[in-house]
C-alpha cells in the first residue's frame, strides 16, 4: 500500500552510526587504531570520525523532521 | 607559591562575571541571537565537564592512559542515538513536563515511591560529587597559593554559587522554564574552561616541548610513556566499562538531564549539540596528554591531578596559571550550580512535597519558588560539610566515578522507558534496589573508607570477572548493571502492570494515550475545587485559567472534549510545578471513579480521531495501512448523500457528516463534542427525543426550521459496546457491530404520514432491541424528506385534478344531451302555447337550463383544461390542449388583459363596490391566448371582490424577472384560514355559501396558467387579505418593443367600482 521509502529514517541511521562507532570503540577492532606505533593522534583522528556520524546522524533527522513534521 | 590575593580576585572576579553575565542575559540586555543559540545551548551541555575532566583526567591519564577519553568518548556515542534516545525523551519531557529525573522515571513506572527513591540516590550519589568540585577547587588553590586563605575561598566560591543558583537557577515557579540567565552563565564557564585548558596545552605544547616535533621526538626518545598510553586500552575491560558509564551520563546526570531537556530546548538545538557536544568533548580532552607529558618533565612528583595548574607554575607562567585556576573554578561552579537546582527539584517534587502539600495551600507559587531556593541552598551547604569533613581521599575522579556507576543504575530503567513497554514499576524497583545496594558496597563504601581499605576485596572481585588489573569503576559496574538489569526483566516478566503504568508505556513509546485511559472530561470548576485542595484557592484559579487561555476556548462554553484537554493541560502544567505524581494526585482528589465513564469512552473516539487526523502523515507500516482505511471509511462517511450522525454512549455527537450539516444547517465542527440536546435548536431537541429511545427504529419528524418546514425520515441503530475503545468483543467478518432497524430500504415503505411539526412518531417498523452488550452509542441515520414529500403532494394534487377532470366531462357529456331536449322542449312550449302563465313557466324553464347549460360549459372548459395533469390518457389530452392553445398563442400585454377582465367584472351592478387598481406596465407582453387570460383575471378579480369589504381595495400589479412575468392580485379582505389554502385550486372545493360559487374559478384559473406553462400561487392571511399571483411566460421582445429597460415602473392606474 506504502511506496517504496527512498531513504532510511533517521532512527535507522542512527542505529547504523551506533554500531559502526561501537565497533571501533568497544569490540577489538579498536586494537587497530589504539596501539602505540599508530601514534596518540589517530585516536582524536577517530574520535573525529564519530563527531561526523554524529553530523550525519543529525542532518538526517532534520531533513526528517522537515519532510515529516510531527508536531 | 603567589600570593592569594590574585587567586581570590580572579575568582571573585570570575563569579562576577558569571552574575553579570546572566542578569544581563534575564533582562534581555544580551542578543537574543546569542542567549537563543544552537552554539549557546551545545556550551551550556559542556558543564559535563567538571573538576574531574579539568584537573582530574590528567590524572586518569597517568594510571590508566588513554581510557581517559572514554569519558568523553561514552557522550559521543549517545550523541550518534540522539534520533533513539535524546529525542524521544526531549519530546516525553516537553510535552509532559518532566522536570527532573525523579519525575521523568515517576512518570513510566507510576508511583510515589519511584519518584522518592530517584530523589533519595540521586542525592546520595551526588553530594560526594558536589564535594569533589570544592575539593578540585581548593586543591587547585593549594597549587598556587598559600595554605591561609584557603578555606576562606572555599567558603566564599561556596557561598557564591549558592547565591548564584538561587538567584538564577530558581527564577521560575517551574523548574521547566528556561533560565536564559543560567543558560548563557553556563556556555560562557565551558568556554572558559576550553579557552584555559587549550592555553595550558599549547603552552606544554610550544613551551616545553617547543612544537610538535619535539614532542614527537620526545616519544621517541620515551616509547614507555606511549606504552603507558596504550596498554590499558588491550585490556578493555576497563575502557568498555568507562564508555558504558559516560554513555549513560551524558544524559542521566542531574545536570545534564536539567540542561539538555529539562530547559526545554527546540529539537533544532538538540540536534546541533548532535555534533557540536562531541567536538567540544575533543576539543577539551584534546591538551591532555601534552600537559600530562610535559608535567612528567618539568614538574616531576607533583600530583597529576594538578598539573594543568602546577605546569604553567612551574614555568613561571603565572597569567596562564591564573587563567587554569578560572578554567578550574569554571568547570567546578558550573556543575555545582546546575546539579543543586536539578537536586532541589528532585528534592521538592519527590519527597517533599508527597509528604507535605498542604504547605502550598497558602500563596503556592511563592512557596513553591523559596522551598526550591531553600533547597538549593541546604544541597551546596551539605556539599561544602562533606568536603568539610574530608571524609573523601584518594584521586580526584573518584566521586565522579561512584556517582558515575550510580546514575548508570538508571539506564536498564530508561531502555524500559524509551523501547519495553512490557517493562513493571515493580521491576524497575527491585533492579534500582538491588544496583544501588551493590553500587553502595562496592562503589561508595570504598569512596569514604579508602584509606581504611575496602570491605570488599577488589582484586578478588575483579579476578572472579576475569579482569588483570582492577580499577575503581569497573567491578561497581559489571556487577551493579548486571543484577540491576537481571532483576528489572526478571521481575517485569512476572509482575503484571497496572492500568496506570500500561498508560505510561503507552505514552512513552509515542504512542498517545490508550483507547481506555484517556483522561475523562472534567469542568472548569471541578478542576479548580480540586487544585484548591492542593494549592489553594488563588492558585488553582489561575492555573485553571491559564489552561484554558492556552486552549483558545471560552471557560463558560466547554464541551466535553474541550473539559478532557483542559483537564490533561493542568495535569502538565501541574507535573511541571510539582512532578507528575502529585499533579495526577492532585487531579484526581475526590473524583469518583467510573462516574463519568461513558463520556470519556465518547472522548476517547473523539481524542483517536484528532490525534490520528494530526499524525496520518508519520505513521508507518500496518499503523499507515490502517489509517488509510480509516481515511477512505472517513470520507465514504462524509459523502454519502444521507445524513449520518453517530453517538456515543452518553449520546454526545461523535459524527456529524457533511449532508447532516447541509440538512440542518449546523457545521460538523459546531455539533461533534456537544450532547445532541445541546446542538442548535430545533435540531438538539427534536433528534435528543429520538436519541432517548433505546430500542432501534424508524421515525418520521417534522422540523420547523428557520428555513422552513422540513421532513425527515430518522433510522435509529444502536451500537454494541464492543465496537468502542476498551470493548471486549471482537468483530467478526459479516458480523458488524451494528444493528440496523432491517436497513433503509426494507423500512422506508413502512413510514407512517408525517407527524406533527416538532414531535417525533415512531412510524415504522421498530427493530428488535438493541444488541446485547450495548449501549455503545447510536447511529442516527437522517433522510431528508421535504423535497420529495412536496414533489408528491404536487402529484397528488394534479392526479385529483385530472381525476375530477374526466369526471366532468363525463357528467357534461351525459346532462348535455337531456338538457339540449329539455331546453328545446321549452322554447317549443313557450312559442307554442298561448297561455301567458304557461308561457312564462317555459320561459322560466329556458332561463334556468341555459343556466345549466352554462354551468355545464364551464365543466367542459375545466375538463379540457384540468386534464393537462399527469398520467396516461390525461397526459395526451393534455398535449393536444396545449397544441391547441399553442395554435391560439401570441403576444398578449398583460395591462390590458387586466382592463378587460376589470371592465367585465364592473358589468355586474349588483355586486359589492370596491376599488379596483391596475398597476401593471403597459409594455408588460406575456405569451397566452388572450380570452383564456382574461377569463383568468376575471376568475381572480370576482374572489377578490367578493372576499373585500364595501368600499375596500383590489390591486393587480405585474413585474418582469428573467424569463417569466409575475402578476399578483391583491385584495385587503378576510383571507383564507391555513388549512384551507391547499385545498382552493380543488374544483368544487368554495368558500363561499353555497349558492354564490360553483368552486370552479380558481380549479379554471389554475388549468388555464399551466396550460400556458405558468405557475399560480396563494399567500393568505386571515383578517388581512389575499395575494394570488400568476406566472406566465414573457413574450420575447419584437422589433416594435423598446425592451424591458425601456419599460416604467408602473402604468397608470384604471379605477373601476
């Protein structure tokens, strides 16, 4: 009955950028970039990865809220 | 060591700022595109960063490496759930005025006693903290100062962010007014703590390594120092545990709840602090280890707690010394302050006032403002006697860290919020009883007897997890959350919801309120009498009033639906005052329940429908297939051409479509919400009597309308209770859950004959009772019968006509040929005989059988007329007529017409004298055949005359409009009662004696105007007069005629008498 949705809610979004940032954070993927010859920076230089899921993350759900105002 | 001087004047000088700050910010003398910035409420969200970021993470740094940043990295991830989490909850806390934490979980696991223990271990778990800041505070003192005035700038940084937080955090009688003054007080400490911290890093950065490749090339030269960094971060146990508590934090610490929901920020704002809170979160973690480094060289053996402070020091940098100690005192004030407003209003709302609500039956609002002051005052107080008491030792995350783990007790008890409506108060309970007992054993008893060793062994514990190197946070956490956790599903599985909480969810999960919980109507005054018990009498009265100004509602003109969302706008603003708790107490004291419960049930279909109108566009999956349905039943609703008006089981209109609106003229949105007998008269009345019966049925009403009488066939079906919110019966397919009087077309035959105006008679067929389980409301089904009742009466009419038409001919036929010998025979008589009194006697016979004869004629006239009705024969001697006449026809003007049938009707000087006036325009030409309209006039001028009085009046007037000319003729006499007007186009049918009138002159007249396509109709009034106008079809305009324009206004008057 619904037409095919042409982009992922902001929820869903949000639940890809959770998992992709505890994937980096909490599994041991995190050995990757928390080693000692990668050096202290990659970490921010991570960390600034998150800050743009997080922008992603909230472009979505303004462009959401504007397409779908709920109150 | 400086001197102290500088230190208490920088810190003085700060607080200054601070309060000018917000007082200029609370008079608007600030911007408002500052005070109301996106940027201004992401700084205000960086009290986050406390003592413990600003001195202390330098330390963290030290023991455990780079698991300092999980602390920061925790709120990063709960920032990427800002559209799961932060939203959801920013929206539940708008919209139900959530305050505090303690109303927040009080409201999704009811119960005063949620709201009691969140107060009781929120207190318990931050006053430590707030110790912790005083402590950070004069330990950074210690680092540059003399040990003399230190307690004296304890006392005084404490005394002014008392006075700050009364000031400025406690300005509103509600906690969820925003505090624009508090708000850019806050951003502006965060910016100078970045703005110090950053200054403290470049200057380890440039001043002691002297760039970035001299510290690159110090790691080189030091590989066990990024060893150090890095190590703790294999372990994991440690770093996952940090990023789980911080993820919590971030919005469940008094704090940050107060500033991120609580102020009542848009979305907008909420979803720049998305990005901007994390990058701030960077931006201060980012001079760490820099300084950490940089203090390992040049001030080895100081404690790292205060190397941000001790560096600068140790350079001889003392302007950059002074600015860490602002950043410092910024980054302790700051969370002091929000913390003990959030911490009063928790205090208030959850254990105060439970107990004692009675206090604000005098003067509410002013007591409600200084017994939040009061407690803001009392949280720093107790802050200050802790640090006092020095009962706390060890590294200076460590309060934060406890208090950490504790408000992590709260997030099994939020996912049931935001995602498991299955989720129990009960649960939630004995999860938080059983965390906090386990937080206290190995969290906070450790806190205090640090020095005296643990009573649990923490090695141990850690070993039993399978940790190599136990810190402070890790067991606390494991086990806490674990239990807590456990026990939250174990318990919400087997303990069953109560009605209360099953709302909540509801409500919760964004799923409005429950079909069978919405709030039932309450009036205006009910609602103030039961907030006066609670708040007196004033304050009742304006909280009443102040709902129902935001409704846009006049308070004298409530309807049902108007009283629930007035009822449940107090309830919010109340639970904004004084927690949801003691709002729906204060609601529900002395409402009896169940009273009123069949028009809530009527609400409830109503309050579905407005928030489903509203909210068609966002739901998704099987809720938007269904509204589809819903939409297109809607509109097949609102189309169909009858009347359809549903009530609900307190007979209060639910449905009123678009051809019920057209009926009686009263808008769907003037009706729906009313009790039937309320709509506007006459429909409220004359539907509430049928509304009344309980049996299903048919009736037929009539209604006297402003615009006239109308007729309505009414089908009354009742509802089963089932088909309503909360009903337990369940549809089955074929089986609707209405029963219907046996359908509109099985009864419609049935009617009985209009009942009298204003009265309802059960005329048709009544249906069998109601169905079992109802009553759920009724359907009242209106057909408008007016239209087709006059079209019928007008059938009627021309039938009998016709009828007594051919009766005519037929009687003329056979008295005509009798009468012709008759009359022959008494002419032969009379010439024949030579007696005189023979003669005169055959005369007589002649005179009275032309009479006859004459009588006979006007019955053939009629019968050839009065056949041009309806049906078979009738209807083709009808067309011949009217070829007939059509043969006759040409432009005849009506003025003369007139003149001719005045002079005829003057001829009989008998008659009674009246003045007769011919107003119509000369130029006035209708088509007709000139002796039929004559005879016409003349018929409607003798009933004139004869209805006037000696010496009265007779005018005939005329006026063109479109297509047709309208002539009336108007007498001044005794007119015709009511109930005879129908019936005096009849033939036979007179009002005059018996020998005056045959009761064919206005049956002829009647014929006459319709053979001629025209219309005739009577206006009468008894003791005033009569009105009898004709329309006949106007002459299209010949060459000769000046056109219509050209035509005057009245012609001259001819009198005759």
């Amino acid at each position: 009955m619904g037409a095919l949705r042409e982009r992922n809610s902001a929820a869903e979004i949000s639940t890809i950028a959770l998992g992709i940032g505890v994937l980096f954070l909490v599994t041991p993927v995190r050995l990757v970039w928390a080693r000692a010859e990668v050096g202290w920076g990659v970490a921010f230089g991570v960390w600034l990865g998150l800050v743009g899921l997080a922008v992603w993350c909230a472009r979505a759900t303004r462009r959401e809220m504007r397409e779908r105002p709920e109150r | 060591m400086t001197s102290d001087a500088p230190l208490l004047a920088a810190a003085l000088g700060y607080m200054a700022t601070l309060f000018l700050l917000a007082h200029a910010a609370e008079r608007g003398r600030l911007p408002t595109a500052l005070s109301r910035h996106p940027v201004t409420y992401v700084f205000s969200l960086g009290i986050y960063a406390s003592s413990w970021t600003y001195f202390g993470s330098v330390g963290v740094a030290e023991q455990y490496g780079l698991t300092f940043i999980a602390v920061a990295l925790g709120p990063t991830l709960a920032c990427l759930a800002i559209p799961v989490v932060w939203l959801p909850l920013l929206r539940l806390v708008r919209q139900y005025q959530l305050g505090t934490l303690a109303d927040l979980f009080a409201f999704r696991y009811p119960g005063r006693l949620t709201g009691a223990a969140v107060a009781v271990f929120a207190l318990v778990a931050s006053v430590p903290y707030l110790a912790q800041q005083i402590r950070g505070v004069v330990s950074s003192a210690r680092t540059l100062a003399s040990e003399q005035s230190i307690p004296t700038l304890a006392l005084q940084v404490t005394g002014l962010l008392a006075l700050f937080a009364v000031l400025f955090g406690a300005r509103h009688v509600s906690p969820r007014e925003r505090h624009a003054g508090l708000a850019v007080a806050m951003a502006f400490a965060s910016l100078v703590k970045v703005v110090a911290l950053l200054a403290v890093g470049a200057f380890a950065l440039w001043g002691v390594f002297g760039g970035v490749s001299g510290l690159v090339q110090w790691q080189e030269a030091h590989p066990e120092a990024m060893r150090a960094v890095f190590t703790p971060l294999e372990e994991g146990t440690s770093w996952g545990s940090l990023i789980l508590l911080s993820f919590g934090a971030a919005f469940l610490l008094p704090r940050q709840y107060h500033v991120a929901f609580a102020e009542g920020p848009p979305d907008r704002w909420l979803l720049s602090a998305g990005w901007g809170f994390p990058l701030y979160l960077l931006l201060i973690n980012l001079p760490i280890l820099p300084i950490l480094w940089a203090g390992q060289q040049v001030a080895p053996g100081v404690s790292a707690d205060v190397l941000v402070l001790a560096l600068p020091h140790a350079m001889g940098a003392a302007w950059l010394s002074l600015l860490g100690f602002v950043g410092g005192i910024a980054a302790a004030s700051a969370m002091v302050i929000v913390t003990t407003i959030a911490l009063a209003s928790m205090t208030l709302n959850s254990l105060v006032l439970p107990a004692r609500i009675e206090v604000l039956r005098h003067d509410a609002y002013a007591r409600l403002l200084w017994l939040r002051r009061a407690l803001i005052a009392a949280i720093v107080v107790a802050g200050y006697g802790l640090y006092l008491l020095e009962a706390q030792t060890g590294p200076l995350v460590q309060p934060g860290l406890v208090s950490f783990v504790a408000f992590g007790q709260f997030l099994p008890g939020l996912f049931g919020l935001l995602f498991w409506q299955r989720a129990t108060r009960a649960g939630f309970l004995a999860g938080l009883g059983a965390g906090v007992l386990v937080w206290m054993a190995t969290a906070m008893l450790p806190l205090f007897a640090l020095s005296e060793g643990t009573p649990i062994d923490m090695a141990v514990l850690a070993a039993g997890l399978g940790m190599r190197s136990p810190d402070l946070w890790t067991v606390p956490t494991v086990v806490s959350l674990s239990i807590n956790g456990l026990l939250f599903a174990v318990v919400s599985l087997f303990t069953r919801q109560s009605a209360a909480e099953v709302e909540a969810a509801r409500r919760c999960a964004d799923r409005g309120s429950a079909p069978v919980e919405v709030a039932p109507a309450t009036s205006a005054e009910a609602l103030t009498g039961r907030l006066a018990w609670a708040l007196g009498q004033e304050a009742a009265q304006k909280e009443v009033e102040r709902a129902v100004e935001a409704l846009g509602v006049d308070r004298g003109d409530l309807r049902p639906a108007e009283q629930r969302q007035l009822r449940e706008l107090v309830e919010r603003n109340l639970s904004g005052l004084i927690g949801p708790v003691l709002a729906r107490m204060v609601i529900n004291h002395g409402a009896s329940a169940g009273s009123d419960e069949d028009a809530a049930l009527a609400d409830q279909i109503r309050f579905l429908e407005e928030r489903l109108g509203q909210r068609s566009g966002v739901l998704q999956g099987t809720a938007a297939q269904l509204d589809v349905l819903r939409r297109y039943l809607r509109s097949v609703l609102e189309g169909l051409p009858l009347g359809v008006c549903a009530l609900g089981p307190d007979r209060s209109v639910i449905l009123w479509n678009r051809a019920l609106a057209v009926v009686t003229g009263v808008p769907g949105e003037d009706a729906v919400g009313l009790s039937i007998g309320e709509v506007p008269a006459p429909w409220g009345e004359a539907l509430g009597k049928l509304a009344q019966e309980e049996q299903q049925g048919v009736d037929q009403i009539t209604v006297r309308a402003r615009e006239g009488q109308r007729s309505l066939r009414v089908h009354r079906a009742e509802l089963e209770r089932s088909a309503l919110p909360g009903g337990a019966g369940t549809e089955t397919a074929g089986t609707p859950n209405v029963t219907g009087a046996g359908g509109i077309a099985s009864t419609a035959g049935t009617a009985g004959p209009a009942g009298t105006a204003g009265t309802a008679g059960t005329a048709g067929t009544a249906g069998t009772a109601g169905p079992a389980g109802g009553s759920g409301g009724m359907v009242l089904l209106v057909e408008d019968l007016t239209e087709r009742e006059a079209l019928q009466a007008q059938l009627i009419h021309h039938d009998r006509l016709a009828s007594m038409g051919r009766l005519a001919a037929g009687m003329a036929h056979e008295i005509g040929n009798p009468l012709t010998g008759i009359t022959c025979l008494a002419q032969n008589l009379e010439e024949e005989t030579d007696t005189p009194d023979v003669r005169d006697r055959a005369r007589m016979i002649v005179e009275q059988a032309l009479r006859i004869s004459a009588i006979v004629g006007s019955l053939k006239t009629f019968s050839q007329a009065g056949s041009a009705g309806s049906g078979g024969r009738a209807r083709q001697a009808g067309v011949a007529d009217e070829q007939r006449v059509a043969a006759r026809v040409g432009r005849v003007p009506l003025g003369a017409v007139v003149d001719d049938a005045m002079r005829f009707v003057a001829l009989d000087r008998m008659a009674r004298k009246v003045t007769m006036e011919n107003l119509c325009p000369e130029d006035l030409v209708v088509l007709g055949e000139r002796r039929q309209l004559t005879q016409v006039f003349v018929n409607l001028l003798l009933n004139a005359r004869d209805a006037s009085s000696v010496r009265g009046q007779v005018i005939v007037t005329a006026q063109a409009s479109g297509e047709t000319a309208t002539a009336s003729v108007i007498d001044h006499g005794a007119g015709i009662p009511p109930d005879l007007v129908g019936r005096v186009f009849e033939p036979f049918f007179t009002t005059k004696a018996p020998a005056e009138g045959t009761g064919l002159g206005l049956s002829l007249v009647y014929s006459i105007v319709r053979e001629h396509g025209g219309e005739v109709e009577i206006e009468s009034q008894e003791g005033i007069g009569t009105t009898v106008s004709v329309r006949l079809p106007l002459a299209p305009p010949s060459k000769e005629d000046p056109g219509p324009s050209a035509w005057p206004a009245s012609s001259s008057s001819k009198t005759s008498s």
